[in-house]
C-alpha cells in the first residue's frame, strides 16, 4: 500500500526496487495507475506490505 504523489491511496505489486524508491504495478495495467504513470514511489510514501496472501488460495506449482 503507497501514496502517490497527489496523495491517491493505491494497493500495488512492488515490482522492481530502485536506487530512489520502488516501482509498482497494477494488477489491472490497462485500466489501473502505477508507477508508468507516476513514477517511482518513494520509501517514506510506502505504507504498508502484505507479506501473506490468504484469499484466493495461491495455486500449487
């Protein structure tokens, strides 16, 4: 979970971390905004991380 710059509140994929921030990704990349369209998100506007995911049920590889 970020802020972006103009204060939106968005649940994202951290896709990639770099050297000024992190770059996130919707999951949706035809309707929703991220970082191709902001830019990269600083640490201090990353507000959370969920570090499980309980529901769907990921699938077995």
């Amino acid at each position: 979970m970020a802020h972006f710059p103009d204060g939106t509140l968005a649940v994202k994929r951290a896709a990639e971390r770099r050297t000024t921030g992190w770059w996130l990704l919707s999951d949706a990349p035809d309707v929703g905004v991220d970082s191709r369209h902001r830019g990269v998100i600083a640490d201090v506007d990353v507000i959370a991380v969920a570090l499980v995911r309980i529901w769907p049920r990921p699938r077995r590889l």
